[in-house]
C-alpha cells in the first residue's frame, strides 16, 4: 500500500506540475524577464478568476473581459509582459504597467500628448469607464459607453487632444458644463441638458426621443457645426452652408475664425423670430420640466439670471437692433459711418449751423467754433476738455491699443463683431496672450463668463470686475470716466464726458456702476448714502424723494445710453425697427406751451427709462456746441418721487410688482411702469423737477454731425 501511495503522490506531482505549466511554456532560457515570451492569453485567468484590482477591489477578470484591451494582440501581457516565467507564481515582467509607464508604448506622443499614465483613475477613468471611477482593468473605448451620447457627462472633465492621427479637435475635450456656472451663461433657471447642446450644436441629434452623437458631425473634422437656428432668416444666410445630411450649418473653425459667420450664428437665434430650425429639430425630445421650449426661448429656461433678476420673456431680438437703417445701431451688420475723417464742407456746416443758433426766439450766434485739443496729465487724466470739431478717430476718443476681431486699428468707419464685446469666439488657449495692456488673457466662450451678460472687460480677462466696463474697450476711459476716483479721493477740474458730470458721485461717476448687485439694489439710490432695505421700504411706503442711482444694467454708461425711452434690452446695440421716443419740442408757442414730439435715438440716447436727452430738433442742431435749456434742450430726468397725487392728495406709487410674463424669480421691486424713479430701470435723478421745465443745458466738447 505504501508503495501504491508514493507511487500515486509521484504522478500527482507530475499532473499539477503540467497544468500549472499552461500558464507558461517550458522554454528556460534565461535573460531578462521584460524578454519572456507570451502565452496564450487564457492562460492567466486559470489562476486570476477570483483575483482583485488592489487598488479598486473589483475582480480583475470580470473588468478585463469587457475591456478593450481584452484582445489576444493586446491582453494582459500587453501591459504585463510576457508570462512564460510566470506559471502562476514566478516573475512577471511588470507588476505594475502603470508604474513603469507601459501605457506610453501604445498610447504615445502621436496619439495622446502628455498622456498622465500614472494617474489613470483622474485622467482617463471619467471617460472611459462605465462608472468614471473605475480601474485600468475595466478600460474600454468611450464609443462602448453610456457616456458616448452624453454630452453633458463627456464635457464635463477636460482630455487632451487624441493626437494628430485622430482628429483636430478644438485641442482636446472641453470641460464645458462648469462654464455654465459662471455668473453670466447661457441656460438659466436649471441645469444644462443633452437637449441644450443639441439647439445649438449639430454634433448631436435627436434619435426618438433622446440625445445621441451624430458622427456626420461629432470629431469629423476640425471644425465646430453649429446650428443655423433660423434658416429662413433674410439677411442671414451668407456664411451658412449645408452639412453632409442637408442640415443649415455654421461651421466655425477656431484656428482661422470668420467672425462674420459668429455674428450670424449668434442671430439666428437672437432675432425677433427666435430660432425655429432648432425649435423643430428638437420638437421629439420633451422640454425640462416647469419650462415650454419655444421659438422665442429654445432653451426652455427662465431667460432670466440672478443679478439683474429681470425676466426677458423671450431672446433678444438683436438682429433687428443692429439693422443698418436705425439712427443708432453699433456697427455690426453694416457700417455706421462711411468715412473716419470730416470733409471741409461738413465743418463748414458745422459753423454755419452755431451760427445760425437760437436761444429761443432770440438769435444767439456761436461763433469761433474751432478745434480746441483735450489736455492731459501725465498719468493720462484729463487736465482741461477742449471743445473739439471731427470724428472719434480724428479726436483721439478711441482706446488707441485696441484692434479689432477685423485686425483694424479703432475708427469711426469699422466694422465690427459680436465677440468684439461679448465672449463669443474667444475660446482657444493659443490665442491667449497674458502680456500687459493684451485684450484677450483668458480663454472664455460664450456657454459662460465670470462677467455679466457674457460681456468681456477692459481688463481682457474673465474675472468679474465692476468698473472694467466692456465699453472702455473700444472708449477710451480718460476720456468718459474718473478711473481710481473714490469718494474721498475726488480729482476737481475733470470734465468727463461733454461737460456732463465729473465727480464720482454722478451719474458717470464709478459709484454708479452696480453690478455684482442683486435686483433692486442694482439702481444704487442716493449714491449709496442709504441702504437697499431702506431704500425698497421707503419706496414701498411711497416716501423715497431723493436723488441719485444707477441702473439694472449695472453699467453706468447706460444711465445715458439705450437708444429707447422704455424698458429695452439690449438697446446699446440699436433702436430696432428705427422706433422713435416720445419727447418735447424745442419750439416755443407764444403762450409758452412745449409740445411732444416723436424723436429718433441718436447716439443711442436717451438711456434706461428715467433719463431723457433733448439734443435736437434737427439733425443741424445736433452739432450746436451750447443746447439751450430756454429751447427744452439738453439732460433731465423723470420726477424721483415715490408719490402721486390722485383726488387732490398725495398717495404711495410703488412700482407694479413685475413684467408681464415675468417669472417668478423677478424681484417684486426690480421693475416698474415708464415713469418715476422706479418706473423705469434707471433710477437718476441728478437733473429733475418737472419732464419740461427743468434738467440740465449742456456745453458739447466735441461736435461732430449725425452722418458722415
């Protein structure tokens, strides 16, 4: 028996020795272990069925089988190395592929620059494992993922560019969803969806009633397709072209931008139609919830923000502001002005029209109407205004280290874009440049901005900085501002802006730049001397008479500046539709009566709501150095008080509560009829008394004719 016994524990011995010699060959030959040739790759799951991932805890085979390196040319010796010397307890070449950088041999520089291999969980997990958490074993293709279709979930961690063999991707995968976060963004009043791309990006499409990835335009090429959102939009179809399928397209390059196709992007759905095409492309998919996608808000959000808390009711119709016929409209789809230099003939008429002045009735000649230079500190502030006779460009109004997104030097006569005030276009990292006075530090798209309305700043990056307004882009700020002026720290003698205030605590001081406020308080009463609870309950009480403010813009240019006499967004762009204002003539009846009068928005005054300007009652009294108050010319404001006399006694006029259509979420005191200090989105009242009567004749600095 015994003998039987040593002889079965002999061919025992032998048989394990044998199955434990699949996992291996029986080829001994020595040298490195990083030189032991393959097996068959079944071979290493005999003993690795149950092991675990030490540093997940998941089983490793179970990950692997649904892994993409699950191939025989790649498998575990791919990472591993070979596991001839192996057998299931000797050496494996390595351990620890992560460690020894074995991801590179595959994934090199030609495919993954800077490829972080040993940090895998962080840098490539999110994409490319079911659970964005997962370990190397359970690596696989992102196209074998949930995470495929979801451009919420892929854009939400940034990746390098896949390499010059893939695709020229914009350098890599965005992180967008967190630009969506910024104070100012598109989608408000929710979380952005799969849907909210697909509006504006044809990357993706509707596929039943969900998002997927559209390969005809997902990493086809170097380009970015978006949406042509109003394809019936006249005026509009220049840059647009027809993707592979049919389907309208801007196809915006970013490493050689056309910023004509930008503005037409952006109007395809800023426009008093809204954007139909996008509407009807995403007619499947069902809006967010508690919102109604339409047209007019193809979002389906609260086309609202937190700041201004002032509800849009639908997108602005931006299109339509910028139409080339208004009497003011920034230079966007047409030119302004034809030339960046007066003729002779145009300063003659200049002359010719002070002198034929009148205060009144009374002739009242302005002669010597000549060009008097601005002069200067040495730290660039205004030492004395000189009254000047030309264009912008000719008198030195424009920031002189600005160029245009048309590569032009500022004038009167340029062109120019919607990503020349707003963050559109401004996205890629190369064309950043941190040097000192450059425009552009900071890589910023138009899904979000740290700014309010996605506007940029004069500081050129996307910090929030109240005072950087977007305007001193383009307008030079010594000359329109007090820049550094504090209310204890007041400099005498600057004339800022056409001899129309020059201390901080008017209305083109910085004290009456209120953004970074919230609602109400953004019309900053009484230069900030009261605070907003005082002020919203004496308003409420019907006892606020004071003076003073800022606006719901926040923007203190636009006390003035809002080409409309009503509640009007976007009016810095143009008067859309060239609409009038209704404002007072400056003839004289004999009895004394002052008539209204329909007048065109020029230099897109009057500003938000309480401000009116008198600057003309014809385009020849436009270029008049003296407006004559006796002629009803010139700056006033609508009464500031919160009373009204109604049966012969004085009673509260609080605002009304809201908008029409407003949502919930606008502040009760945020906006208002069109008269009295909150019966508008302006709150000045440097120049009041009664409408007519009173305000405020100025002295022009520079005069220049309404065309030229």
């Amino acid at each position: 028996m015994s003998r039987t016994y040593r002889f079965s524990a002999v061919i025992g011995s032998l048989l394990l020795t044998a199955v434990l010699a699949a996992c291996g060959t029986d080829k001994r030959e020595g040298g490195s272990p990083a030189d032991a040739p393959r097996v068959a790759e079944s071979s290493c799951r005999v003993c690795h069925s149950t092991t675990l991932d030490p540093a997940q805890g998941t089983p490793i085979v179970a990950d692997f089988l649904v892994s993409s390196h699950n191939t025989e040319a790649t498998g575990c010796q791919g990472c591993h190395g070979g596991g001839a010397q192996h057998n299931g307890v000797g050496p494996i070449p390595f351990p620890n592929p992560l460690a020894a950088n074995r991801c590179a041999v595959c994934h090199d520089q030609n495919r993954i620059p800077a490829f972080a291999a040993t940090d895998f969980v962080a840098n490539c997990a999110p994409c490319h494992t079911a659970s964005g958490t997962g370990g190397l074993h359970a690596a696989r293709a992102t196209s074998s993922l949930p995470i495929a279709n979801d451009c919420v979930a892929c854009h939400d961690v940034a990746a390098p560019q896949h390499g010059a063999d893939l695709v020229g991707d914009n350098n890599g995968v965005r992180a967008i969803t967190a630009e969506f976060a910024k104070r100012s963004h598109h989608v408000t009043g929710r979380g952005v969806t799969n849907a909210d791309c697909v509006a504006c990006h044809l990357e993706g499409k509707v596929s039943g009633s969900a998002i997927v990835i559209d390969p005809l335009y997902h990493m086809a090429d170097n380009k970015t397709h978006l949406r042509n959102g109003n394809a019936a939009l006249a005026g509009n179809q220049t840059t647009a072209t027809a993707g592979p399928d049919g389907q309208s397209q801007y196809a915006w390059n970013p490493a050689a931008p056309n910023h004509t196709l930008m503005d037409q992007f952006c109007f395809s759905c800023h426009n008093e139609a809204g954007a139909p095409t996008a509407v009807a492309a995403l007619a499947a998919v069902p809006s967010a919830t508690g919102f109604t996608r339409t047209a007019l808000n193809p979002f389906g959000d609260s086309v609202s923000n937190a700041y201004d808390q002032v509800s849009r009711i639908n997108v602005v119709g931006v299109y339509e502001q910028f139409d080339t016929d208004n009497s003011s409209h920034h230079a966007v789809r047409g030119r302004k002005y034809n030339s960046r230099n007066l003729t002779a003939a145009q300063f003659t008429n200049i002359s010719t029209a002070n002198f034929n002045f009148r205060n009144g009735v009374v002739s009242s000649p302005i002669r010597g109407v000549k060009n008097t230079p601005t002069t200067f500190r040495p730290d660039g502030s205004v030492l004395a205004a000189g009254v000047v006779t030309g264009t912008m460009f000719e008198t030195g109004k424009f920031t002189p280290t600005y160029t245009t997104l048309n590569n032009e030097v500022l004038a009167d006569n340029n062109v120019l874009h919607c990503g020349d005030c707003h963050t559109v276009g401004q996205f890629r990292a190369a064309d950043v440049n941190t040097a000192a006075g450059s425009f552009n530090k900071a890589a910023i798209g138009a899904h979000g901005s740290n700014n309010e309305y996605l506007l940029r700043n004069s500081n050129g990056d996307d910090t929030f900085a109240r005072d950087a307004l977007v305007c001193f882009i383009c307008h030079r700020e010594n000359l329109y501002s007090n820049p550094g002026q504090t209310a204890s720290e007041q400099e005498d003698g600057i004339v800022a802006h056409n001899s129309v205030n020059n201390s901080f605590a008017d209305c083109n001081g910085n004290n009456e730049n209120s953004a970074g406020l919230v609602g109400a308080a953004r019309l900053v009463p009484d230069e900030r001397t009261m605070d907003d609870a005082t002020f919203q309950a004496q308003v409420a009480a019907g006892i606020y008479t004071n003076t003073g403010g800022g606006n719901i813009f926040g923007i203190k240019c636009a006390n003035c500046h809002n080409a409309s006499d009503k509640k009007t967004f976007g009016g810095i762009h143009g008067n859309a539709g060239n609409a009038s204002y209704l404002s007072y003539s400056g003839a004289k009846t004999v009895d004394g009566v002052v008539s209204t009068v329909a007048r065109k928005p020029y230099r897109f005054m009057p500003g938000l709501g309480n401000f009116r300007y008198n600057g003309g009652d014809s385009p020849e009294q436009w270029t008049v150095r003296t407006l004559s108050q006796a002629n009803k010319q010139g700056c006033y404001t609508l009464n500031g008080a919160s009373t009204v006399t109604r049966a012969g006694a004085r009673v509260p006029n609080p605002s009304p509560t809201k908008a029409v259509a407003s949502g919930a979420n606008v502040s009760s005191l945020a906006i208002a009829d069109d008269n009295g200090i909150l019966g508008s989105w302006g709150a000045c009242t440097d120049h009041a008394g009664t409408s007519v009567f009173a305000g405020r004749a100025t002295t022009r600095t520079l005069l220049r004719p309404l065309t030229y």
